[in-house]
C-alpha cells in the first residue's frame, strides 16, 4: 500500500503561519494608531483647548504637521494591502502620491515648529533628525520606483512607515520611561525620540533577512508527489 501528499502542502503551513503573523501586527498597528490619533488629534479640535500651549502663535505650522501627518498614518497601511495593490493599480499609485504629499506638508509644518521652538537643542536636533530620516526613506522609495526597481520601492517605502510610526511609538514609550523611574528630562526626551524610529528601522531589517534566510531555506513548491513517513 502507498501513499502520497503533494509537495506543495509542505510549505503551505509556514507560509499561512507567516501570513498570519502580518495579519496580526497590521491589526495592533491599526488599533494603536487609531488610538493615537483619537486622543493626539482630538484635543487640538478647539482653539482655546489648553493643549496649544506654546503652540498658539505657532498653531499654522502645527496643523500642517498635524493634517500631513493624519495623511500618511491613515494611507501607509493601505499600500502594503498585497492584493488590493495588485488589483487595483492605478489607485495604489495615486494614493501613493497623496501619501507622499501628506509626508512633505507635515515635514514642512515640521521644519517650522523646530525652527520656532524654545525647546532644547537636543530636542530641537531629534525632532529634526526624525523628519530628515523620513524624507530621506521616502524620497528614496520614490526615486526607486520611478527606476522601475519595485522591490527596492516597497523595502523603502517599508522603512518610511516605520519612521511614520515615530511619534506613535514615542508616545508609548515617554510613559513606559516614566513608570520605570525615569526623569522626564530633555536629555530622556531626545533619547526617546531618537529611539522612535532608529529602533523600528533595525527591526525592520532584521525581519527582512530573517523573512529573506526563511524562504531560502525553504524547499521550492512542487506538483511532484512525495511518499508519506512510513507508507509502503
């Protein structure tokens, strides 16, 4: 007696696993980010809101960043969707303009709030080396793709969302700080926001190569038929 399963059913598990995986992360990036903007952006929706603060003579520049920023927060995971991509083209271009447009309009109401802020230099230098990253990874992915090179596009355009991601993150980890023992102090503040988007760039790479030895190491899907543990 003989038995028989397809080649092609073996790798099906770790692919569906991995796809899984994606799946879940997207989702706690979509809770976490709607969160952030709920409560970021809600409490700047009145003009005498004590949340200006110092931002009242400055508030142009503020809602620039803040209407380019809530741009690409809501159209970045919508062009890593691999199927609605491929389906739908001309429309995953155009959003992707408009994405890229949100990330100008914020970096510039970005570069006006650093340029007029009181904060400390150190403050003022990772605030301004956050938005230098981000235009850097998504000029980059631009570049890329008008070359025609659409994987050097996607891994960059994969960079860019993880420093979109930046203030997100550094909203998360200033009260993890804090309960820790930490001193809110500017050296603690800039440390933080470096760590924003230099920590994700680095996960993001080693996702990338790890993602990269998986599939290397993974035996091509074959149509031939392999006999089963033990079948005679």
């Amino acid at each position: 007696m003989t038995g028989t399963v397809p080649r092609s059913i073996a790798p099906s598990r770790p692919r569906l696993a991995l796809r899984l995986a994606w799946a879940g992360l997207w989702l706690l990036l979509g809770i976490v980010s709607l969160e952030f903007l709920l409560n970021a952006y809600a409490k700047y929706r009145h003009l005498d809101s004590g949340a200006y603060g110092m931002f009242m003579t400055r508030r142009g520049w503020l809602w620039l960043h803040l209407a380019g920023g809530l741009t690409t927060v809501l159209l970045g995971p919508v062009q890593f969707l691999t199927q609605w991509r491929r389906r739908n083209p001309r429309l995953h271009r155009l959003t992707g303009r408009l994405y890229l447009l949100g990330m100008l309009v914020a970096a510039t109401g970005a570069t006006g709030l650093i340029a007029t802020s009181p904060a400390p230099f150190a403050i003022r230098l990772a605030f301004a080396a956050t938005a230098l990253a981000w235009l850097t990874t998504g000029l980059t992915g631009l570049v890329a793709i008008r070359r025609g090179a659409v994987d050097r596009h996607r891994r960059w355009m994969v960079r860019n969302y993880a420093v979109t991601l930046a203030p997100i993150i550094f909203r998360l980890s200033l009260p993890v700080a804090i309960t820790a023992g930490l001193a809110p102090s500017p050296d603690l503040i800039a440390a933080l926001l470096w760590a924003s988007w230099v920590v994700p760039l680095l996960v993001c790479e080693a996702v990338r190569r790890l993602a990269r030895r998986w599939r290397s190491a993974t035996p091509p899907a074959s149509r031939d038929a392999v006999p089963l543990p033990g079948a005679r």
